[in-house]
C-alpha cells in the first residue's frame, strides 16, 4: 500500500511541477520524510531522480508547442551550473543562516512583484536588450486560451543570468531546488510571458538535476523501491501537467504560484533566525 501512495502523492508532484515550473521536489521530500519515515537523504535523492522524469515528460509538450525557449535555457544554465559547482564548493564556510535570510527576502519581494502583476496575461511592451537581440532569445508560440500567436522579447539577459547564478549557488549551498528562483527571474527580470517562464524553468531543471543525481547514485542513496514509484508517478503527473497548462490561464497559474513562493519565503526566513 505505501509504493501505491508514494506513487499517488507522486502524480500530483509530477502536475504541480509541470504547471509552476518547479522539480516537484517541494511536495514530494516533505511527503517521503515526514509521512513514510523516508530518510532524508533517500528522499532528496528520489525527488532529485524525479526532477529529470519531470523535465523530460513536461519538455516534449512544451517543445512541440514551443512553449519552452531552448536559447534562452541553455544562455540561463551557464549561470545556475557554474552557480550551483560555487554554492556546493564554498558550503561549509558560509554562515547558512545569512543566506536563508537573503534568499527569503529575494523571494518575499519576487512573490510581491508577481501579486501586482496577478491580473496580467502578457507582459506588454517589452524593449530587447543587445545580449538578447544578438543571441535571438526571443520567442513566440500559440496561446490556446487566448487563441492567438504570442511574440516576446526579452530583456536585461545579463541580469538574469546573474540571478541564475546566484538561484544556482542557493541550491548548491542549501539543497533546495533552484526552479522557485528560475520563474521568478524570467517572468519578473527579463519579462518573458509567465507561461513561457514556466516551461522554459521545467526545461533547466533536468539539465540541473541530472548532474546532482550522478552524485546521489555514486554515494547510493537511490533505494530503487523508493525512486522507482515516484520517477514513474512524477513522469505521469508531468505530462498531465503540461497537457493542463497550455489550456490554463496564465492569471490562475500566476495565483497557483503565489503562495508557493511565499511560504517557500517564510520558512527560508524563518530558518534563518530560529535558533
């Protein structure tokens, strides 16, 4: 009965993932440890197995309606790989309460940014900047709720790629999945569409994840009865997921994302200063 549970609390990481752009990871480590009694190290290990059944499942939808904006992933990795190769380096000599701190208040203000911006569906005019327009990262692709063809330009790439290496080094230093900072990035900074935003964090996430889990499969925290139920449940839910998102509102998942971002706020800041 628990693998039959662990692959239904699986299913629904796998669509939460697929729609927020995020791993999953935020529903089902909490769920491995906390319900199933899953140590900590086998659960981190199956989400971050899962993350990559989460990328793949969700990238082929969001391909083939080109929704995913492959220049501007691979321009945003640079930052997040090199980011998180620092973070996992200088862990051990940086005081981790700061960080939590800094991170959270990073969050808290994007989560605010986004509340303001909550009734918008596009982000409007947007002016490319030099780095944008010379490596061609804008983008467009066929809104199915709007039933229209959306452009989009992107902007202050420079910036974001900054960020990303900042959300990458958080995830190295704090083992947290650096999707909650990707979206943010790409829809508030470089003020791409949000569903764009989204599908284009699902599409790094695998390529972040899947440096990580070599880690975990070396050290052999991967527990195949454990890893096996989530990847398919997560891959299930993922394409599920992004079949749900294209014909969503980017209003409702820019609502959906709200709180997430917000709590993941208030415990980062809450970690920070509890003893």
């Amino acid at each position: 009965m628990t693998t039959l549970e662990i692959f239904l609390i699986a299913i629904t990481a796998g669509v939460a993932g697929a729609i927020l752009g995020l791993g999953g990871g935020i529903i089902i480590v909490p769920a491995l440890t906390l319900l199933f009694g899953i140590p900590i190290r086998t659960a981190v290990a199956a989400s971050t197995v899962s993350i990559i059944a989460t990328s793949t499942g969700a990238a082929v939808a969001y391909l083939n309606d080109r929704l995913s904006n492959v220049r501007v992933a691979m321009w945003l990795e640079m930052g997040t790989a090199t980011g998180a190769l620092t973070g996992a380096l200088v862990a051990g000599y940086l005081n981790q309460r700061v960080l939590f701190l800094m991170f959270g208040v990073l969050l808290a203000y994007s989560g605010y940014n986004m509340f303001k911006a909550r009734k918008a569906e596009l982000p409007g005019e947007v002016l490319p900047d030099k780095v944008s327009q010379r490596l061609g990262l804008a983008g467009s692709y066929h809104d199915h709720v709007l039933n229209a063809r959306v452009d989009y330009q992107v902007t202050r790439s420079i910036l974001g790629l900054i960020i990303m290496y900042f959300s990458g080094a958080a995830a190295g230093l704090m083992g947290i999945g650096a999707g909650i900072f990707k979206v943010p990035a790409m829809d508030q900074v470089m003020r791409m569409p949000f569903k764009a935003s989204t599908a284009t964090s699902n599409f790094m996430i695998g390529v972040t994840a899947a440096s990580g889990a070599v880690v975990y499969f070396v050290r052999g925290d991967v527990n195949p009865l454990i890893t096996g139920p989530v990847v398919l449940g997560v891959l299930l839910g993922a394409l599920v997921g992004a079949r749900l998102m294209v014909r969503m509102k980017t209003t409702t998942i820019r609502k959906l994302f709200i709180p997430l971002i917000i709590y993941t706020a208030v415990m980062m800041m809450y970690k920070g200063v509890s003893p």
